[in-house]
C-alpha cells in the first residue's frame, strides 16, 4: 500500500496506465468446469445488436461501428443463449491507450479490452477463460500474446489480469498541464514495434 501511495504522490496530477501483456493464461479448473456447456465465439454483427438493447450489458453503439468497420471483434462467451460475458479484441495493431495516444504493436500482439461478466455469472474467473479462447482463436493469425492496460488505482482489474496470467510490461504516463499533453512510455521491447504503420 505504501509503494502505492508512493507512486500516487509522484504521478499526482497525471494519468499512469500500467502496460501488461499475456502469453500463457492461467485458467482455474474451477472456471473450466463450470463453463464446459458454454459457447464461446466471436460474435456477429446479428449477435451484437440485442445485446445494445440490453443496457445491463453495457455494449454501446461505438461497439457495434467497430465491428462494422473492423477494428475490433467481440469475443461472446453463451450459456445457451444467455450472455454469460465477452471480451473485446483490437483488429488493428495500433492500440488505442487514451483519446489520441495510441501505441503501435508488433505483429505476434494484438490489444485485448472492455471485459464484462454479467452478475449471474461473476465469481468463477470466466475472464480468464475468454483470455484464453481469444488467444487461441488468434494463433492461426501469427498472434502469440494478448496486451492491455489497467489504470493504476484501478485494484479490481490491477487483480484480475494478474489472475488471468497478465504480467506488467511498461508503463504510460499522461500528463495534461497548461494547454499541453505529454507522455511517457516504458515498455518491453518485445512490445514495442519498429514497423512502419499501415
């Protein structure tokens, strides 16, 4: 608690995102278990749409433009046909950090984001789960890890990508002072991509 006290002090008035990555989930026995009845898919454009009726499921009209475009593919986790939960994946490897800050990935990296378990189903680490089928659903892609970020006063999340297997890799600070934007990336170099973007 200290050291994050710590660095609270030093990033006071700035934006820390701290950078994880994965490469091998960590599924609990527990959640595969419970979830061996379960789908789980990438979803289509005709799955996504009832599901921005459902306001429980805070999937938003952004969302569903993104698929439409191609930028990001949602990944549904059925029980039947009630959503237990989902994940979403950035097609493109430019990742979108904060508005206007976007970090270009290597080729083997693609930026998972927006996890959500709806209430029934919390508690059985299905997150973890959905790590995992998205990586192996990407793997025919030439994608060897999932990357992320967790703002760093955000504890539940901080807990629940270390439980998913995710290990800090860098970190990004964003600093908004006198009309001005500045930011500092630490990162991996395996994270970091030297390709010109497309």
């Amino acid at each position: 608690m200290l050291r994050t006290a710590v660095r609270g002090a030093i990033y006071d008035g700035a934006t820390r995102k701290i950078l994880v990555a994965l490469t091998h989930p960590q599924v609990l026995p527990d959640a595969a278990e419970a979830a061996r009845t379960h789908t789980l898919r990438f979803a289509t454009l005709e799955d996504l749409l009832p599901l921005l009726e459902d306001k429980s499921a805070l999937i938003a009209p952004l969302d569903i433009e993104r698929v439409r475009r191609g930028t990001a593919r949602c990944l549904l986790q059925l029980d039947g046909t009630r959503l237990v939960g989902y994940s979403w994946v950035w097609n493109t490897r430019p990742a979108q950090i904060d508005d206007g800050i976007y970090l270009h990935l290597p080729k083997h990296t693609r930026y998972i984001f927006k996890g959500y378990t709806s209430s029934a189903y919390r508690g059985y680490a299905f997150q973890a789960l959905r790590h995992l089928k998205s990586l192996e659903l990407l793997r025919s892609e030439g994608v060897e890890h999932l990357f992320g970020f967790v703002d760093q006063y955000n504890f539940k999340s901080l807990h629940g990508v270390r439980k998913s297997g995710f290990v800090p890799v860098g970190s990004v600070v964003i600093r908004r002072r006198a009309g001005r934007v500045r930011m500092t990336v630490d990162v991996d170099q395996q994270f970091w991509s030297d390709d010109p973007a497309y």
